[in-house]
C-alpha cells in the first residue's frame, strides 16, 4: 500500500482491550493513524491531544456510557466537523434514538460489519479531501439507507470485498 501523505486519524473507544486492539490494527494495516482510549473520560483527553478525525465509541462502557460521551464531545469547538461512530450490540428503536440525540452521525452494530464500517470512513474521507483512492477500494454510489435500528443515514455501498484489508 502507498503511504499516505496526510494522516487520517481514528480514536476507537471500548472498554473491552481486545475489540480495541483488534480495530486498531486493522486501521493501522489499513493506512490510519489509529490510537484507543479505554473509556470516556480518556477519549475526552485523548480527543484534544491526538485530534481525530473520526471517533468510534462503543456505546455500552463502565463509567461515562457512550451517550454520555457523545454529548461531552459535541460540546466542544474543537470536534466540530469529527465523524462521531457509535457501535453497539444493543437492538432496538430506544437506542437508536438516543444515539442520534447524543450527537452521532451514525450507528454501526456489533459485531462490526467491516466492509461497511471502511466504506463509512471512506466516503467521509474522500468528503473531507482526505481520500486516497490507490489506498483504497473503490467506491460505489452513495445512497440514502435505513439501519436495522430504524437510524436514517447516509451510507456508501462499496463494491470491493476487503475482508480484513483494503484492496
């Protein structure tokens, strides 16, 4: 893979060590500069320090919930134009909801469908300017989608299988 010259920056937020350290390599081995913060009050700290572009949180954490941290991040002026991603294994039309009130752009369930989650970060990406298509598979068209918790986004098909890589 070419190396990019710009970083994309993703901050994975999850209790679980594992499910982080799993992500993170797989966005590393993707071309993302990737770091994980263990819980909310972290990612606050890390968010200022590292300067993400993209924030993936899991929603269900000890401590401050994912909801919660949400709405922490959407207060400040610094995450303003951050892509907000939150995961969860939760199924049902309450938390959907919930976690567009608490400042996400959109909802991914767990366990992640990785093809979807790249074609997510690729299209915000490419919109940000930020998109190297050598890097990346190519994109679909872009079309309006309904997840299976009732969330209306925005979402890209991709046409390429990645299966753990880019192509």
């Amino acid at each position: 893979m070419a190396q990019l010259a710009y970083p994309r920056r993703v901050l994975v937020v999850d209790g679980n060590v594992d499910s982080a350290a799993a992500l993170i390599e797989l966005l590393r081995m993707n071309g993302y500069e990737a770091r994980a913060a263990r819980d909310g009050p972290s990612c606050l700290v890390d968010a200022a320090n590292f300067s993400p572009h993209v924030i993936c949180s899991s929603i269900k954490m000890h401590g401050m919930s994912g909801l919660e941290l949400g709405r922490e991040l959407r207060k400040k002026s610094e995450i303003r134009g951050v892509l907000l991603i939150a995961t969860t294994g939760l199924r049902s039309d309450w938390i959907a909801t919930e976690i567009i009130s608490a400042g996400f752009d959109i909802a991914l369930r767990k366990p992640l469908d990785f093809d979807k989650f790249f074609a997510v970060l690729d299209a915000f990406f490419e919109d940000k300017g930020l998109y190297n298509p050598s890097a990346s598979a190519e994109l679909g068209d872009t079309c309006a989608a309904t997840s299976a918790e009732g969330l209306n986004f925005t979402q890209t098909v991709d046409k390429g299988q990645k299966n753990g890589t880019k192509n």
